[in-house]
C-alpha cells in the first residue's frame, strides 16, 4: 500500500514538472518564454482587446465597463467570447474546461478584459479562472487595495498592493485519492516560480514607488517548501537595495493587518496565502466588489472582477461594475493608456464621493445603468 502510494506522488510530482518545462519550449510565434521583448504600447495605438464576460452579472458588468471605456475615446476594438467550453462537468480536466477559441484570442491579442466565473465546490468542473492562469502562464497575480471614497469601511487610509504567485502552489491542482477516506494534495513550489514573482514585486516597487515588501510564508511548518520560497525571494531582495525587505509568517500577518493596514505597502505571497490574504484585505475597503485585479505573465495579461457571479441578482439591473471598471483601469495603464486610466478613476473617485448613484451593495439606489451614466457623465474631457 504504501509503495502504491509513494508511485502515485511521484508520477504526479513529474506530471507537474513536465507541464512547468514546458513553458520553456517555444511559442507558436517561435520565440522563448522569457525571451520576449517586452511589447510597447502608445498612446495613440488601436488595441485589439479579448473579452471574456463571464457569467451571472458578468455580462451586465462587462457591457457597462465597454461603455465607459468607449467614452474615453481609447481605440479598442473587442474580440468577445465565452471563457468556458460547452458542456462541461465533473468528468471534465483542467485543459477540457476552457473554450479553446477564447485562448487563441487572448494569446492573439495579448489582452483580456474578464468578468467574474462560477466555480464549483467540493465537485464539478475544475476551476476556469485557474485553468486560464495556467494556460497562459500569467504567473503574477496583482491586487492594489485602496479605500473608495463614500464605502464604509472599518479603516481609512489603506493602501497596500498583493502580489501573488499564481501557477503552482496546492493551486497545481494534483490530488488523489490513495485510497477511500483518505486524499493526497501535492504542494508545488519551485525555485524558477518563486524567483520569477519575487522579481516582478521588486520590479514593480521600484517602478511604483513602493518602499517596503513583506514576503509571507508558512516556513517555520513546511521547511522545505515555504522555506524555498523564502531562499529564493531573499536572493533576489538582495538585489533591491532602495526596497525594504521583511518577512512574516502567514497566520500572524492575517492578524497584523486587521489591527493595523497601514504598516504594510506591499505583499508577497504564494498562491494560496496570496488567494486569502488578498480577499481578507479587500474585506478591509468594502469587499471584493470595490477592489481590481490583474494577472500579468510574459507574452499575455489578463485583467478581472474577483467577487462572485451573484446569480441572484443577475438580469435585474443591480449589479456594481466597479470591480471590473476598476480593472480596466489596471488594463488601460498596462496598455500605455494612462491619461484615459487616470480619467476613468477620476470620474469613479466622484461618483463615489458624491454618493448619489452609487449601487444598492454600497447603500445606494442606482441601478447599473444609472452608475453607469454617472461615471460617463463625470469622466473629464481631455
């Protein structure tokens, strides 16, 4: 039984390993992964963007967030497609799940804009947002958390950016059954991952003007794999002289940053603490419907709302696309749009503060419609 087990580990293990190698291989368009030269967007440049609307209240969010991008007059022309393959369900793998024709037009266009995908528990087809992450290698998750004006929160002033590593972790998705009532769940952390995001942090804070990272890890349990995590994040910190560099364990940092935010700048984490610790600090601002999110990998971005589909409320003009317009915001910067970025938040940062049509999950009354004419009606013209 045991030698079973162990075979089964390993066989995992090298599956895993083989799926990371080759992300070394070459591309379609012939060049290495890593070896791209970064693109350069400018401003005046028609982008081709891939739209993945999601599901639920996605496909309202999605269509006011187009609307709003339109009135800034960048030049986008949308390619829009459904993320998830036909008929999927628990019999489903990973590679099965996803719309073969929407991964072509985000590897095409080299952008996408998504809304928010359902995912089911303890069951059913695995997990969209993690299979596209996979599949296009967008092995930086970025969340800039910051308070809106108007959203009542128990903190004011937060402002902290969460960065997390995206591709392996317990997030690899390699669990078995060894045998009935008992589950084998491999944690993959590899030294390329780990250095790769520590990087992007770093490159990041410099750019950002950032001063201070805190890497988090659970090394004082699993020595072995947080503790390669810290060895190789700690290796490229060294590198980073003007960026102060701490570390704290997992479960203490969740306490630290409820008693007091404002002594973080920036997060480092691996893919689970990553996927908790982001949520729990957008619990800090008003949720996960008032914060964005960014996935960024070397040839590809993809850019999303993070709260539910809440399908009880979808098709009844309710729903609030900030989340997803506040991701867009990230996407116009990514693409060199940052006159229309800083227009569009602006015109967001006034309808909040003014408070007379924001949407009932922030104590107002407007419906989607309406917050959206606001927000086209505050932008500043040019």
């Amino acid at each position: 039984m045991q030698k079973g087990y162990l075979q089964i580990s390993v066989i995992r293990y090298q599956e895993e390993r083989a799926r990371l190698a080759r992300v070394e291989k070459l591309q379609p368009n012939g060049a290495r992964q890593g070896k791209l030269v970064p693109l350069k967007w400018d401003a005046s440049m028609k982008h081709r963007v891939t739209l993945l609307p999601g599901e639920g209240i996605g496909p309202e969010v999605s269509a006011a967030v187009r609307r709003i991008l339109d009135a800034t007059g960048v030049q986008i022309e949308w390619e829009e497609l459904d993320a998830r393959a036909l008929n999927t369900d628990k019999s489903t793998t990973k590679g099965d799940v996803l719309n073969t024709a929407a991964i072509e037009s985000v590897r095409r266009n080299r952008v996408a804009l998504k809304g928010p995908m359902a995912t089911a528990i303890a069951g059913g087809a695995p997990s969209v947002n993690v299979a596209l992450r996979k599949s296009l290698d967008l092995y930086a998750n970025l969340r800039p958390v910051k308070n809106l004006p108007g959203v009542k929160s128990h903190f004011e002033g937060v402002d902290v950016v969460i960065v997390r590593e995206n591709t392996e972790d317990l997030y690899s998705g390699l669990e078995h059954e060894v045998v009935p009532g008992v589950v084998e769940s491999l944690k993959i952390i590899t030294e390329k991952a780990s250095t790769r995001i520590a990087r992007f942090a770093f490159e990041y804070a410099g750019k950002n003007g950032r001063k201070k990272i805190h890497a988090i890890h659970k090394a004082n349990i699993m020595k072995l794999g947080d503790g390669l995590f810290l060895k190789s994040v700690r290796g490229v910190a060294q590198q980073y002289k003007d960026v102060e560099y701490k570390e704290l364990i997992v479960d203490n940092a969740c306490m630290q940053i409820v008693i007091d935010p404002g002594q973080f700048d920036m997060l480092l984490l691996p893919n689970l603490y990553g996927d908790v610790m982001s949520d729990l600090a957008a619990g800090l601002v008003g949720g996960l419907g008032v914060v964005p999110s960014g996935n960024i990998g070397e040839e590809c971005a993809m850019f999303e709302a993070v709260h539910g589909t809440a399908p009880d409320i979808a098709g009844k003009g309710l729903a609030n696309p900030t989340a997803l317009l506040m991701s867009a915001v990230l996407m116009l910067r990514h693409l060199g749009q940052w006159s229309a970025a800083d227009r569009v938040e602006a015109a967001l940062q006034k309808v909040y503060k003014e408070g007379k049509h924001v949407t009932r999950d922030i104590g107002g009354k407007a419906s989607t419609q309406e917050f959206t004419d606001a927000v086209v009606e505050a932008l500043p013209h040019v």
